[in-house]
C-alpha cells in the first residue's frame, strides 16, 4: 500500500494492512481483513482505478471511513454502517471502473 501523506487523517501511529480490503476490479470485500481492520487500530487500501481509498474502522462512531485520494491528493472521508455502502457512494462519485 502506497504511504499516505501527512495530510491523511489517519495517524502515522496506524497499521497498514499489506492487503486491500475492498478493490473495483471484482467490487469485492475481503470480510478478513475488514475483521482485522475492526479488531486494531489499522488501516487498508481499497483500490480503484481513478482513486485510491484508504478504510479504517472508527469505533467511537460505530462506523466505516474512508479516505478517498485521487491524484496523490485527499478528496474527501466517506463514511458508513457498511462497506458495501462506501463502495457504492465512492463508485457513484469517482468511478467503478
């Protein structure tokens, strides 16, 4: 997985997963990684091909965030009860090709 910059909002602090949680090419969720992701302050790629997501589980909200970067520059943090709601709303805005 790419770093991710000092202007993430994901702190340095974070794992990151070596393996991608959710991807465009098969619009697939790796449900073992995001376990991972539930269990431990980590953070995993979710790859498309105009963007690059960077997902987290953020327990005080009781939700999904992901971080969507196009171009090596932030867009915007997404957030969601379901991956597969993430997946539709950034597909919807940056393309699910």
């Amino acid at each position: 997985m790419p770093d991710v910059t000092t202007t993430s909002l994901i702190p340095d602090s974070w794992e990151r997963l070596p393996d991608t949680v959710m991807s465009n090419f098969d619009h697939d969720i790796d449900g073992a990684v995001a376990d991972v992701l539930k269990e431990r302050k980590a953070v995993a790629a979710y790859t498309g091909w105009n963007f690059c997501g960077y997902v987290w589980w953020d327990s005080a909200a009781d939700e999904w965030a992901c971080e969507v970067w196009v171009y090596h520059e932030p867009q915007e943090v997404v957030r969601a009860a379901e991956l597969r709601d993430i997946m539709d709303e950034v597909c919807a805005t940056y393309g699910d090709d």
